[in-house]
C-alpha cells in the first residue's frame, strides 16, 4: 500500500472499532489487522489511540465542511422561505450527527481538542453562521443585528442538536425532536 492509503485504512479500522467495540475496548492490535498492516506500520502513522482518535476528528470537520459547502450552494441558488431554511439546516446538522451516533458521541465527549482542532470548529460554526446571516438578510428577519442573531440562532441548534440527539430525551423520537429545535427557531425568528 503507498503511504496515503495505508494513513487511510488505518484510520477507517479505526473509526469502525471505536464504532463497534467502543474506544476502550478497541486495540492498536485490531485496528492494525483490521486495516491489513502490521502493528509497526500502524505505529509508524500513529503513536497511539489517541492520535487515531484525533485523525478521525480530524476527518469528520473536513466532511462536516464539504458537506455544509454543498448544502450552502443549494440554498444560495434555491433561495428557499424561511421554513424550508431552518428545515434543510437542521436536517443536515443532525445527518451529521447520527452518521455514527457512537462515534459521535465518542469525538464529543473524549476526543483531544488541540487548539487547532478548536479552531476548526469554531470556523465551521461561523461558516454556517454566515450562511443563516446571509439568508436572514435576504428574508428580512433577525434585525436589529443579523450577524449576532445567526450565530447565537447556530450555536442554540448545536447545543439543541447534540444534547437531545447524543442523549434522546425518553418517550421522544428523534422526528420529534428535529421538528421542536424546528419550531424553537420559527418562533425565535418570527417578527
């Protein structure tokens, strides 16, 4: 394997073990015969679960962000009212969220946050910001300070998202829930 594909394998064994196993239970041992490389190799790319555990974050922001790209470019060219908006926001901040509600859960509550790492997600969190600005601005909504009103509107669902879906409130499905974070933004919009 060239070296690329060999860094890409070993972190796909990895994500699937922490997935399936749990980060405690999986092994540097497993990954590494999991992934078709010996243990040597896969030390060569990772001193040890946590640098694994890191590279998979570390490949969720950059998913998170080509996604939310993609998702910016259609609302842009559709323009779409305000409801279907928050609908398609939501929709995808969730998606990202229970890809892997395990591994999810996993990079939220254990993964290291080097400040970089830090950095990358506050980044993200304003590129979406941003987004909302922008169409808060083309529908008139979130005066008298657009700019404020989309990043705390960003940072509400966030919380929203990953409290209720990383731990889902009992009797309630996740429809359920998406749909309330749906409407708590309609009202914190409405005029």
């Amino acid at each position: 394997m060239r070296s690329q594909e060999t860094y890409d394998a070993i972190v796909e064994a990895a994500a699937q073990l922490f997935e399936r196993d749990g980060y405690t239970k999986a092994t540097t041992n497993g990954i590494a015969e999991r992934a078709g490389v010996s243990i040597g190799s896969l030390y060569q790319y990772f001193p040890n679960k946590d640098a694994l555990l890191y590279a998979i974050g570390e490949q969720h922001v950059r998913h998170a962000v080509a996604e939310l790209a993609r998702l910016s470019e259609g609302l842009r060219r559709d323009r779409p009212p305000l409801a279907d908006c928050i609908h398609t926001l939501v929709t995808a901040l969730a998606a990202l969220h229970l890809a892997q509600p395990r591994m999810h859960r996993l990079l939220y509550d254990q993964a290291p946050r080097p400040v970089e790492t830090a950095a990358q997600l506050r980044e993200v969190q304003r590129s979406v910001a941003a987004e909302v600005e922008f169409h808060l601005r083309r529908l008139g909504l979130g005066e008298p300070a657009p700019d404020l009103t989309a990043i705390l509107l960003v940072q509400g669902v966030e919380a929203q998202l990953h409290g209720a879906l990383l731990d889902p409130p009992d009797g309630h499905t996740i429809d359920e829930v998406l749909q309330a974070v749906e409407t708590l933004c309609l009202k914190a919009l409405a005029p």
